[in-house]
C-alpha cells in the first residue's frame, strides 16, 4: 500500500514534468550550459591561460582543470537537491494539502516527492556526465556508474535538508534567498574553489561540518583519483548525512502536514 501511494506520488511529479516540454528542455539546456560554457570555459582558460598570469594557483588546479570542474557539480548536485523545498513550499497549499486529504500518509507524500526527484535528476545527470567525462578524455563506463550512483546520494541527503528547512518558511522566494546563505558557505569552505588543506586550520574542522565538502571530495576521487579524504570515507560520511538529513526532513514534513 505504501509503496503504491508513493508510486502515485511520482506519476503525479511526472505528469507535471512532461506536461509542460519547455520545463524539460530548460533542465536539460542549462545542464548543457554547466558542461560547456562554466565547466568548459574557466576549465580551458585555467588549463592554457593561467600560467602566463602572475596568479597564485594550487598543484591540483594547475595539473588538473578538472578539479574546479568537480566542484561545480557538486554545486549543481547541491541545487537539484534544495530545489525540493522550494517545490513543496509551492505545493503546500494545493497538491499536497489535497493529497493528504484522500487516504495518504504524509511519510508516502515525502518519500514520493524525493524519489521522483532523483528519478528526474537519473534522467538527466547521465547525458550531462558522459558529457564532461569525454570532454576531458576520462570516460569509463564503471567512472560513470559511481558518479550517477554518488550524486543521487547527494541529492537525498540535500532533499532531506531541504525538506526540513522548507518547513519553516511560507515564502517560496525567502527560501531561495536563505537557501542563497548556504551556497555562499559551500563555495567558500567546502572546496570548491580551493582545496581543502589548503584553509586555516579552524576552517578546516568547519567545512568537515559541511555535506558539501564531501560531495565535492568524493567526486573528485571518482574523476581524478584525487582526494583528500578518500572514496570509502566520502560515502560512509555522506551516507551518515543523508540518514540524518533524510530523517529529520521526514518529521519536519510530517509535523507540518499536521497543521
């Protein structure tokens, strides 16, 4: 019964996907707009124009362009995955409130609206993959497998977050702007813009606070065997995340269905 109240749930977030083509075509257009203009752009312009500038550049990102690369998708992979809440602060006064008025629990609702979501982003995060992989010439068929794996990881564990922070906003635009906060401290203490040993000590001990900093780990261990924690660590750790978060998300939502 559960699982076919969940079922209902995702054909529902399919429907409304596929019911509106453009949407679709957006998702998958600024996917490409990732892999093209910013990861390909600054990776090139890192790789053939920063050593004739006096800049100051870390052996990995001068070796390896793809290391900035990397932690743009986790940026990205962070956006899939908080662009949940901002869906169920839409829908709360409409979809989910009738959902929960025919014979369906709140926890049916929450784990449909989640896995649609990752279903939805399996669809699209593949091509996207293939894509930057075989721009770089690191493309093999088992990198791709742990890559898709690894970010629908991620995404739960953003999702769970997400979904618990929702809960306390009425104002789809305020969440964006807050959740605006938290990739402001992502691009700043989680590597994505600089390794991570490369910070004061004390920001160190923070971005281990911080989910991002393994998203952006892990797939830099995945795409160019280079880590600072290592692989095992980055998914144990994520996977800790993402039971938390995911948890915790499910009883915010359910008190907020309450009311």
């Amino acid at each position: 019964m559960i699982l076919h109240e969940i079922a209902a749930v995702m054909y529902r977030d399919f429907k409304k996907l596929t019911a509106y083509p453009l949407r679709t075509l957006w998702h998958l257009g600024w996917s490409m707009f990732i892999i093209f203009i910013i990861i390909g752009g600054i990776a090139l312009h890192m790789k053939f124009d920063l050593n004739s500038m006096n800049a100051v550049e870390t052996p990995q990102m001068q070796a390896n362009p793809e290391f900035f690369a990397a932690g743009i998708i986790g940026l990205y992979i962070g956006f899939v995955g908080f662009n949940l809440g901002y869906d169920l602060i839409n829908d709360r006064k409409g979809f989910i409130r009738l959902m929960l008025a025919a014979p369906i629990s709140s926890y049916s609702l929450f784990f449909g609206k989640i896995f649609s979501t990752i279903a939805t982003m399996l669809v699209f995060i593949p091509f996207m993959l293939m894509t930057f992989f075989m721009s770089f010439k690191i493309f093999s068929w088992a990198r791709l497998f742990l890559a898709v794996m690894f970010m629908a990881l991620a995404a739960g564990t953003f999702q769970g977050i997400s979904a618990a922070i929702s809960t306390f906003f009425k104002d789809a635009k305020f969440y964006i702007e807050f959740i605006g906060v938290f990739y402001f401290i992502f691009l700043i203490l989680s590597g994505v813009l600089f390794p991570i040993d490369t910070l004061p000590a004390f920001y160190q001990y923070l971005a281990q606070l911080i989910p991002m900093t393994y998203v952006v780990d892990g797939m830099r261990a995945i795409m160019l065997n280079e880590s600072v924690f290592g692989l095992l660590h980055n998914v144990i750790a994520l996977a800790g995340f993402a039971l938390v978060s995911i948890v915790g998300g499910m009883y915010f939502f359910e008190r907020q269905s309450r009311k």
